[in-house]
C-alpha cells in the first residue's frame, strides 16, 4: 500500500504532465502481462510519448481544473494514461497498431489539442499520414508549380536548339 505522501506526489507529478500535454489516450487493459506492458511501453516511447498506469481516484484528483477532467472523472477498471507534446497521430498510430496485435488494450477516451474525442476518432487520428509525411506533400506541392516553370522554360530553349540544330544539319544555316 502506497504512503499518503507518495500519492500527493504521483498526484503532482501527474498534474504537471496533464497541466503541459494537449493530447492524451486513455486506456484500458486488463491481464497484460510484464512483456506486453514492456513492449507497449517501447512503442510509446518510441515516438515521444508517455505511458503511466494510474489509480483512477488519483488520475482524477490530478486532472481537477484541467481540459483533462471530463475524460479522467468517474473511471473504472484498470486504467493507463498515453500522452504527449508531440505528434499526437503518432501515437495514436502506436497504440492503434499495439491494441490490434494484443486486444488486452481498449481505448476509453482521448483528446486532442486539448478537445475530447470519441473512441471512433482515435482510429481515424490513427489513419491519417503523420506530421512528417504532411509536410512533405506540402512541400512537393509548393515545388511543383516552380518545377512546371522550369520545365517549360527549358523545354522552349530545347526546340530552339533543335531546330538550329536541323538546319545546320541540311546546311540552311551556315555554322
């Protein structure tokens, strides 16, 4: 059994978490064993995230005030927190890809950029391309109309040389 005063602390220590993140995943999990929490733990790590398993009573007195409250008030079973600062469809993506492979993992709520959304959503967060992926459309897409241009540009410059290159080549032009 834990101390009053290692409660208050895991209690601060999460609020502080919860008062900095704007994306978080709570979970659920029931008979998970010591290498499918090790393993789960890796993959959130993985992608800049953090996992804690929480007594439900202290996740809540923790997210009091917070955007976090709704999701965290009234609570049963065993309960995991999954947040970050970061990317928020990675993620997502990580615990989506872990919950298909050991179904012990269920989602209960999320938020994003400090919104609650519904279990359904998580899935879709998860489906989306991730941060990196996006802004490299974005930039292809910036590029593309620059990359047209040139090619336009030298494809004029390329006939020109050609047709010189023909008259040349039947002695209509003298080099």
């Amino acid at each position: 059994m834990k101390k009053r005063s290692d409660k208050h602390q895991e209690v601060a220590s999460l609020r502080r978490d919860l008062e900095q993140t704007r994306h978080l995943f709570v979970a659920g999990f029931e008979k998970l064993t010591v290498a499918q929490d090790f393993e789960l733990r890796r993959a959130v790590r993985g992608v800049g995230g953090r996992y804690s398993v929480i007594k439900n009573s202290l996740a809540e007195k923790a997210a009091e005030g917070l955007p976090a409250a709704s999701l965290l008030k009234g609570l049963a079973g065993m309960t995991s927190l999954a947040y970050t600062m970061a990317d928020p469809v990675a993620l997502a993506k990580a615990l989506t890809t872990y919950a298909k492979n050991n179904p012990v993992l269920t989602f209960k709520a999320g938020m994003v950029e400090g919104r609650a959304i519904e279990v359904i959503d998580i899935a879709q967060l998860a489906g989306l391309p991730s941060r990196e992926e996006m802004l490299a459309k974005l930039l292809f897409l910036i590029q593309a109309p620059a990359r047209r241009l040139v090619s336009v540009l030298s494809g004029a410059g390329r006939h020109l040389a050609v047709v010189i290159n023909r008259g040349v080549k039947e002695e209509r032009f003298s080099a």
